[in-house]
C-alpha cells in the first residue's frame, strides 16, 4: 500500500533480512524481489522527516546500499515492479539485475525539490555522464529497456520469462566457488578505484593467495577429474 517506500521499518526489515541472509553459510546467493506493481519507491515522503535518520532506526539505507556492494556473497535483483528514487539505488547496488520489460525507472527527485544525492554513489558509476545529467536533471521515468541499455541493471526481459532468466542466472553463478566470488566482487569494486601500479600489486597478491587455497585446489581437481567441485548443488 505504500509501495514498498524505504520507511524507518521497511529499512529496519530489510536490514534484518539481508544481515540474516548474510550471516548463514547455507545462503550462497541473496536475493531481493517484489510484489505487486512497486519494487521501490524511495523515500517515504508521509514520513515526520523524510530522508532524516530516525532515533528507532536499527539501519541506514546508505548502510544496506554498502552491505550489498561489499557483501561476499552474490547479491541478485529480481525486479518485478517499478523503481523511483531510492529504489533505482538498490537496483544499480545489485551485482546483478533484471527486470521485467513493463516496468519504469526514474531519478524523479528533482521534481519534488531535492537531488538524488546518496543513490548517487551506487548509479553514478554505472552511468554516461549524459545520460546521468538527462534523467538526474529531467526527472523523467524510462522503460526498463533505456535501463538496461544504459547499464543501470543488467536486463530487461518479458516479465513471463523473469522468474525463469533470474533462475538460470542464479544456478550460474552457484558454479564459482565462493570465495572466488567474493573476491571477484572486490575486483569489480576496488580496480577501478585504484592507480595502474597499485591495481598490479593487489591483483598479483589476491591472484596468489587464491592459487594457493583449498577452494582454487578443489576446483583445480574437478577441472582434471571431469567432474563438478563440491561447491556446485547437486
């Protein structure tokens, strides 16, 4: 009914949920979806104080933005419904993304006087800076085709094949093994940021110790064996 705003208690749920999801080693790919026709609809603008952190707030969004992004483990989008403001944020802080072909997204804050300010930094990465500038300063909703074609998410697909292309998505990358993923995660993260010669530096030493672990060793003899490492579900 409030589709899916980021209130004080949709934050404080859906930090509890990831921090739990996060923390059992059964989970190896976390994912977020929707009901109804709303993903998200960013701020919860009938709140006291919009976007102003409340005393009963057990999480931030900047925090569970940063959760996902730094997560170890996979962190997949489902997307079923429409995303404005904020939850065009979680959509671009997913590793990955896909939405159903009839849904819209859009930077619409401008048009109620404020900026997209924190989603910035998840979607500001992933964006031209002329098409960041068109839908920061237009405020204008696009199909989730634009989305995906800019890199926003990852694809748009017929909302009959949603459930099906995140499913095949999520039992490929259930074959890395997870450290591997998780530090795969890193790279995508922290390359970018840095100089050429510290990038060769991180990248050698990461490469390194992950030759010499019992995952890439497992991996390693399934490769020879002919046969699935002990990571992959049966």
């Amino acid at each position: 009914e409030n589709k899916n705003a980021l209130s004080v208690e949709m934050i404080n749920a859906i930090g509890d949920c990831f921090d739990k999801a996060q923390n059992d080693p059964g989970i190896r790919v976390i994912l977020f979806t929707n009901n109804g026709n709303t993903f998200c609809a960013g701020a919860d603008l009938k709140a006291a104080a919009p976007g102003v952190v409340q005393p009963e707030a057990r999480h931030t969004f900047t925090k569970i933005l940063d959760d996902i992004m730094e997560s170890p483990k996979p962190v997949i989008g489902s997307i079923a419904g429409h995303c404005t403001g904020g939850g065009v944020g979680l959509a671009a802080a997913f590793d990955i993304s896909v939405a159903a072909d009839d849904i819209i997204f859009g930077f619409t804050e401008v048009r109620i006087g404020v900026a997209p300010a924190v989603i910035s930094v998840v979607c500001l990465p992933k964006l031209r800076r002329a098409d960041a500038s068109e839908l920061f300063l237009s405020g204008e909703k696009i199909p989730a085709e634009r989305a995906a074609y800019i890199g926003l998410i990852n694809q748009a697909v017929p909302r009959s094949q949603l459930d099906v292309v995140v499913s095949e998505t999520i039992g490929k990358v259930v074959k890395g093994g997870p450290n591997a993923l998780a530090a795969s995660k890193q790279l995508v993260s922290k390359v970018p940021q840095m100089q050429r010669s510290e990038a060769w530096e991180w990248t050698s030493q990461l490469s390194q110790s992950l030759f010499k672990s019992e995952e890439a060793q497992e991996g390693i003899g399934a490769f020879k064996d002919r046969r699935n490492p002990n990571w992959v579900p049966k």
